[in-house]
C-alpha cells in the first residue's frame, strides 16, 4: 500500500508539472466516528472481560497542507496531526465477582491524505487513500491484568467527499473508511483481538490558503 501511495503521486504528479499551480495552506477540523457496535469478549486465566464502546467521542486534526492543479484536475496531499478519544464499557467476570467500568482511550496519529480531484466552478469532487502513522496513545485501560497495546506503526485507508473554495478559505466534507479492524491493538494476556467492524469517520475541515 506504501509503495502504491507513493507511485501515484509521482504518476499524478509528473503529469501535471506542465503549467502547473501550486497553492499551500494550513488545515484544521473535527471529526466523528462510526465505530463496531458488537463488543469483544477476552479472557486471562480466571478473569473474563467483556469488552463494549460507550462512546466515540470527537477528534480533532491539523497540518499543513498543498494542491497541484493543471488541466482541470488537482492532487492534493496534506500533513495532519490527529488526535481521538474511545470511551469503552468494560464488564469484568473474575473470582471478585462482575466489575463494571469505564476506561478512557486517547491516541494519536499523523495522518497523510493524499487526495485527487476536479473542480465545477467553487465545488470540488476529490478522493484518493489515507496513512495513519501511530505516535503514542494515553490508556486508563491499562490497569486491566495481562492488557497490552500493540498499535501498529502504520495503517491505511480511503477518503472520499466534497468541498467548497472561496477566496482563501478552503472547507472539505470528507468520508473516512479504513481497511483494518477497530481495536486491533487490543492484546489480553497474549492473545490479540479486535472489534468485528472497519472504523469509518466524517470529517469537517476548514483550511486557508497563503
């Protein structure tokens, strides 16, 4: 997938160095996230952990971003830092009886969108793929016995939306679908797990340009 990302930028790219324009400009939104109803179940020795998320939360994302425009068409690769927060339900069964909690998760990323489009008039159609480079994550599900993260270095995934230019101020409507499960960082006494669905989000993103 890397070497995918990289050889259509430079295909895209080298097509459009004729009379090509290039704007730069800074970004930043919120966004939303659809995440797997069904939860997870995990057991470590005597202790069974039932595993559901309460809530998604809202992330938020900034960077910098630059657009090539030639001929009609754009490629548009931007640099984001971002930055999300799972609430999950956690139902443990062990030798004390049932515990109910509530564990906080907050993880960050530095995500590179590259995107390609066309423009009609102030509109514009653009898609292209997303990586997500894992930084570091803060987890209160950490005192949990046998629990490990093992995040990935880097996972992808696809952006497809619209957005609307004028004058300098640039705002993207953006579909996120990713093609690694929900929570497969999730490691209980050796074991790995994950969530039965893909994540999704909706992204909001207002950006100016210099």
């Amino acid at each position: 997938m890397r070497h995918l990302i990289l050889f259509g930028i430079f295909v895209v790219g080298t097509m459009m160095t004729v009379q090509a324009q290039i704007e730069f400009g800074i970004k930043a939104g919120v966004s939303s996230y659809d995440l797997a109803e069904k939860g997870i179940f995990t057991t470590n020795g005597t202790q069974n952990i039932d595993w559901h998320i309460a809530d998604a939360g809202y992330g938020h994302h900034f960077g910098i971003y630059t657009r090539l425009s030639a001929l009609g068409l754009f490629l548009e690769p931007s640099l984001l830092f971002n930055s999300n927060k799972v609430t999950y339900d956690i139902t443990t069964y062990g030798e004390s009886g049932v515990i109910n909690t509530i564990r906080n998760e907050k993880y960050n990323t530095m995500d590179i969108p590259v995107l390609a489009g066309f423009k009609v008039g102030v509109l514009r159609f653009q898609g292209g793929v997303v990586g997500h480079l894992f930084i570091n994550s803060i987890s209160d599900a950490v005192d949990i016995k046998g629990y490990e993260q093992r995040f990935k270095s880097a996972t992808y995934g696809w952006q497809a939306g619209t957005g609307v230019d004028l004058w300098k101020l640039r705002l993207d409507l953006l579909f996120e679908g990713n093609f690694d499960k929900f929570g497969d960082h999730i490691t209980v006494g050796g074991h790995d797990y994950a969530f039965a669905d893909t994540p999704s989000r909706l992204l909001l993103t207002l950006g100016f340009k210099f």
